[in-house]
C-alpha cells in the first residue's frame, strides 16, 4: 500500500517519490483558462454533436493596458498643445528653421566735397606716386587675410571662412570691374545671407537715402556716363579683424581705403585722370549656417567717398568729380531728427593732403 496522498498503484515508474511537487507551484487559474486557444467539449457535447474532442476558440483582442493608453492621451494632448501655442505665438525674432531673423544692414554714406579743382595729370605713375596711395598694394593683395586662431566656440577652421568670405565680399564689391560699372550685381548678392536679399534688391530697385536702402552702401559703383576707369591697376590698404561675440556668431570687421583712377567716361585715354577715394568700413556677422554655405549677413556699412559734390544724390551711384571739376554750390536735403533711420544726409570736406599733389 501507499502512503497518505499517493497513488494506490503507487508512485509512477520514472518518478521519484516526490516528484510531481514540483508542478504543485503551476495555477490554472480562471483568467489562465480563458487565454486557451483550445477548449475541450463536454461528454454531452461529443455524443450528440459527435464532435472533436476539443474546439479553437476564438481569439479575443485583447485591448490597451490602463498605463499605456495613459501615455497615448498623455502624447496627444502635449502634441496638440504645443501646435496651439505655435500658431497662437509664433517664435518672435526667429525664422521657421530656428535661425535668428536677419536684422536690416543700417548704412551712411558720406560725399566729401573738394575744396577746390580736383586735380589731375596724364601720367598715371605720377597720380599716384604723389598720393597718399603711393605705398598701397594692387587689387586684392592690399586684402590680405590675418592669421585665424580658434576661438571659445569656432575652429581655426571657421575663423577662417568667416574671413574668407568677408574679403570675398570686399573684393567683389570694391574691385569687380563690372560691380563699379553699374552693370551688375550679382557677384555681391549671392553672398548675401538669404534673410537679406529683399532689402538688398529694394536698395537697387528703389534707392533711397534712408540708412537701409543706399545701393552704394552695399557696393562701390560709379556713374557710368559720367566716369569710368583709367587703370584697372586700384590701390587699397586695410585690415580684416575676427572675434567671437557669443557661442553661435564670429563677427567681422573690414576698414579698407580704395583709390581709383577715373578719367571721363568715352574719353580718350590721353585725357587727364584724376583720383577718388572711397574708405568702406563693414561689419558681417556669421552664425554657423553662414559659414557652411559662404554667405555673410553685412550688419553695418560706413562709407566716405570724394572728391564729391554735396548737391549730388549718392542713393543710387556715385558721381566722381573728375579733373578739373569742382563741387557744385548746395548740398544735401535736410534731415528729419524725427525719423527711426537718424541723419543720413551727410557732407564732408575732402583734406587738401588726401589729394595728389600734381
């Protein structure tokens, strides 16, 4: 005979006395019993219906746990929110792709009136030897790039295309031959920033002598029926300088003088030529995306220019007294101290030492 609890044939062969305790810890409980894909029919069932031994039941989806769909509604209702408050703020001061809005370039231009006859010769070697720009380089080497060191944020790297494209500006603006003709533009805008493309095509479309809309605030361009170049040999001297201002902008400073050599626009080339000056200081400030793509946001533009006469709009071109020629009697429109854009009509004297002495 067995013992309490064991089987009366015994314990089964194979199995250790003992063994199915092991299983005594499995529960089939009812929610286990519910999950069972297949379901055994009662004796009742099988002998009428004469059916299988067991049925597939069918599956039930089983729905979202309470803790997940708490997270769905959680998802939802921060998504929802966060379009609202978008459309109802806008970010201010920002673009759609996060990017600081672009502030307009402020502008002077300033015509410096000659004292008396601009001066002039026939030899172009002796203009401008007896000039303050006898020891001036030619071209683009009178642009010369400092050495770029890191800074807390920026690479030697980044340093280095800030600078780059900032003379790339310089030179195209100052020196392209085809910019300082009036006939075209396009060298200069496509190293615009985008954000500032609308107020540089206003500045030639409509200029105005407001402090943003100058088109020679942005570049160097003559009158072409009045003046055009005797040498194509331009005489500059200046200086770049890069600093980091915050984590995300380097900024750029170009203070460069330029001496042209003019002669009336037609004339033959024996016909006396004259100097004009022009000194540009320009502020550009670049984030990231600016060095990535060779662009420049120009923030400042300061500009002296002559000899010039006062009587003259300088919105537009400049229009170089030449030779011979001195400034007309008059002088710019008044200015409105009421007006946001400040004093932009401005007149200077041209120093009797900036001419040449011939």
């Amino acid at each position: 005979m067995g013992g309490p609890g064991e089987p009366p044939e015994g314990t089964p062969d194979g199995f250790p006395n003992g063994a199915e305790d092991e299983y005594r810890s499995v529960v089939f409980d009812e929610s286990f019993v519910r999950a069972a894909r297949l379901q055994e029919y009662s004796a009742r069932e099988r002998l009428a219906d004469h059916a299988p031994a067991v049925r597939r039941r069918t599956s039930v989806r089983r729905g979202l746990s309470r803790q997940a769909l708490i997270l769905v509604l959680l998802i939802a209702v921060a998504f929802g929110t966060a379009v609202y408050m978008g459309v109802q703020h806008p970010t201010q001061g920002g673009t759609a792709t996060g990017r600081p809005t672009a502030e307009p370039l402020r502008m002077t231009v300033v015509p410096l009136a000659p004292r008396g006859r601009v001066p002039g010769t026939h030899d172009l070697e002796r203009l401008y030897a007896e000039s303050p720009a006898a020891q001036f380089r030619i071209g683009a080497e009178g642009i010369p790039l400092p050495a770029a060191r890191r800074t807390e944020h920026f690479s030697d790297g980044q340093v280095l295309a800030a600078l780059s494209t900032a003379k790339d500006y310089v030179v195209r603006s100052s020196l392209y031959p085809e910019v300082l003709s009036g006939g075209q533009v396009r060298p200069v805008r496509v190293l615009l920033d985008p954000d500032q493309l609308d107020q540089f095509d206003r500045s030639f479309d409509q200029p105005t002598a407001d402090g943003q809309h100058f088109a020679t605030g942005w570049l160097v361009r003559f009158d072409p029926a009045a003046a055009e170049l005797a040498d194509p040999g331009i005489r500059v001297r200046g200086s770049l300088y890069a600093e980091e201002t915050d984590a995300s902008t380097l900024e750029v400073t170009a203070d460069h003088t330029f001496v042209y050599a003019l002669r009336p626009a037609g004339a033959d080339r024996a016909a006396e030529a004259s100097l004009f000056t022009v000194r540009r200081e320009l502020h550009f400030r670049f984030d990231r995306e600016d060095l990535r793509l060779h662009q420049a946001h120009v923030v400042g533009s300061q500009l002296q220019a002559g000899p010039l006469s006062c009587a003259e709009d300088t919105a537009a071109r400049l229009h170089p007294l030449l030779a011979g020629e001195s400034a007309r009697a008059g002088g710019p429109a008044g200015s409105d101290p009421y007006a946001s854009a400040g004093a932009t009509a401005l007149c200077g004297t041209l120093a009797d030492s900036a001419q040449p002495k011939v």
